[in-house]
C-alpha cells in the first residue's frame, strides 16, 4: 500500500501541536494554559463518551449538562488552592454535587422498561473514568508545577513508542485480538522495558535536570523517594521512579484496552476526529486516564504533596 506523504504530515504535525501544548502547559508557571487546556479535554471526552455508549443521545441538554458539571469539577482544586477564588470553588462542588444528586433522583421518574438505569449508570461510569482522572490532574498540576503530571505522560509517550517499535519489527503473539488485534504481547514488553529504563534514568538525573534547565517554569521537582522510602539516595530515586513507571505502564495499557472495548461495542475506529489524524481527545487520553489514578497513591499517602 503507498504510504499517504499528505495524511502523515497532518498526523505528524497536530501530533506535534498536541504534545507542545501539554508540555507547555505543564511547565509553565502560569496555570491558565493548563486550565483551559484540561477544561477543554474534560468537556471533549465527556462529549465522545456519551457517543461511545450512546448515553443521553435523545437528550442534548443532558449530554451540556455532563460536560459543564464535569468541568466544574476540573476546575475547583485551582479554586480552592487560591484564597481569592475559594468561594468560587466551594460553588463549584455544589454544583456538581447536585449534579450527581440529579442523575440519581432521576432514575425515580424515568421509565425503567426504555434502560434508565443503565443510561445512568453509564453516566456515573464517566465521572469515574474522565471526571476523576482530570480533578486529580488539577490537583497534582497546579500547586507542583505539573511535574509529576508530565511524568506520567513521557512514560506513556515512551511505551507507545517503544511498544510500536517492537511490535513492528518483533510482534507475533497477539495480546487481547478481540479488543485489539494490533496490539502484541512483544510490543507490551518492550513498552513496558523502555518505559522502566526512562523512568530510572529520569529518577537518577532528576534533580540535576530540574535544577539546570527547568527552574525558569516554575518547575519543583517532586522526590518519590522521599515519599515511598523516605531518603535522598540517587540509585532509590531511580528504582522509584522505575517502579513508578512500571505502574503507569500497566495502568495504561489497561485504559487503552478499555477505550477499545467502548469503539468496539460502538463499532467506530476512533472517539471522534477533533484531532486531525489521531481521531479523539479520547484516543489520545485513554491510557493516560487510567494511569492517573495511581496519583491517589500520592494523596493518600502523602496528603502534604497537595496541600
């Protein structure tokens, strides 16, 4: 087949143009890129979501209303985190909670025989897989630099790649052909090898890195050592962060498999096409979805990382 020189230049660059966003916003001081940025992504996967599993396709008002309480959501950590806006958050979380007041008290007079329960229930899955995801994304960018964000998101950029590059030149055993029958158990491994060894070298050479070239954004390099083993040693920072990255891998693979099985059931090869070349923000998002819920590690074991 001939290669497509005009569709590789379109994917290439809105490829390009996507990563130099994220990174961009990510380092930078300011947050009000990384803001509208997320807020965005939030409302265009809540959007494609709803497509996928069909929910509230009669009824476009219910569709808004999920992407406003859902970027309400997003929006409330940098609320919150700035005194001059707390009131504003707290606003912000009472919507949203009546929000999720409504779609429970609207099950009470919904027919039941038209799948009532199963469309909210659909809903409610939403706010688990995108909503959440992108409130711990504000939580963790916003008083930190977005450090451990763009972490998590190298990782995955290096699996892709290195799963990619493996499983073109090696791949044979298919890991889940059902789901995804492009995807192999070669390709897997060396993702997953890849994305240990960055993680490690990142980890060993993060502190120097931060300082020489990333003090200018803001940028507040976030020690896991000192989280997960309490110390400042070199060879542990890099074992951490490896095993951090290993975590990440398998959580995003995870994801990936999820999204496919939603286009599956849909039967549509992308989420949507508001990236040109790549399909949806889901698309784009999928594994990263899923692998920011190692994030709650951090809240949970060290809440003085947020606050």
């Amino acid at each position: 087949m001939a290669l497509d020189k005009k569709n590789l230049l379109v994917r290439s660059l809105s490829g390009l143009v996507y990563v130099a966003l994220i990174v961009s916003s990510l380092l930078w001081e300011n947050p009000l890129l990384r803001i509208l940025l997320f807020s965005f992504f939030t409302g265009a996967m809540i959007v494609e979501y709803n497509l996928l599993t069909k929910v509230n396709r009669l009824h476009p008002f219910r569709t808004t209303l999920d992407v406003i309480a859902s970027v309400c959501a997003v929006l409330s950590p940098y609320c919150f985190l700035d005194s001059d806006l707390y009131l504003v958050g707290v606003a912000l979380i009472f919507f949203y909670l009546f929000y999720i007041f409504y779609i429970l008290a609207r099950t009470i007079f919904s027919d039941l025989e038209k799948g009532a329960v199963r469309s909210i229930g659909n809903v409610l899955v939403g706010q688990l897989y995108i909503t959440l995801p992108m409130v711990l994304t504000s939580l963790f960018s916003y008083p930190m630099g977005g450090t451990v964000i763009l972490f998590l998101f190298v990782i995955l950029w290096v699996n892709d790649t290195g799963a990619y590059l493996v499983g073109s030149l090696f791949g044979k055993h298919k890991l889940y052909p059902a789901v995804s029958p492009k995807k192999s158990v070669e390709g897997l491994i060396g993702g997953l090898v890849l994305s240990i060894l960055v993680g490690a070298l990142f980890g060993y050479f993060s502190t120097e890195m931060a300082d020489c070239y990333f003090g200018s954004f803001g940028f507040s390099p976030l020690s896991l050592t000192d989280i997960i083993v309490g110390g400042g040693n070199r060879l542990m920072e890099a074992l951490s962060r490896a095993i951090f990255a290993l975590l990440i891998v398998v959580l995003g693979t995870l994801g990936d498999l999820f999204e496919s099985v939603l286009k599956r059931q849909a039967k549509v090869k992308d989420s949507g096409n508001i990236i040109p070349g790549h399909g949806g923000v889901l698309d784009r998002l999928d594994s990263y979805l899923f692998a920011s819920y190692i994030l709650l590690f951090f809240s949970l074991s060290s809440p003085f990382v947020l606050f």
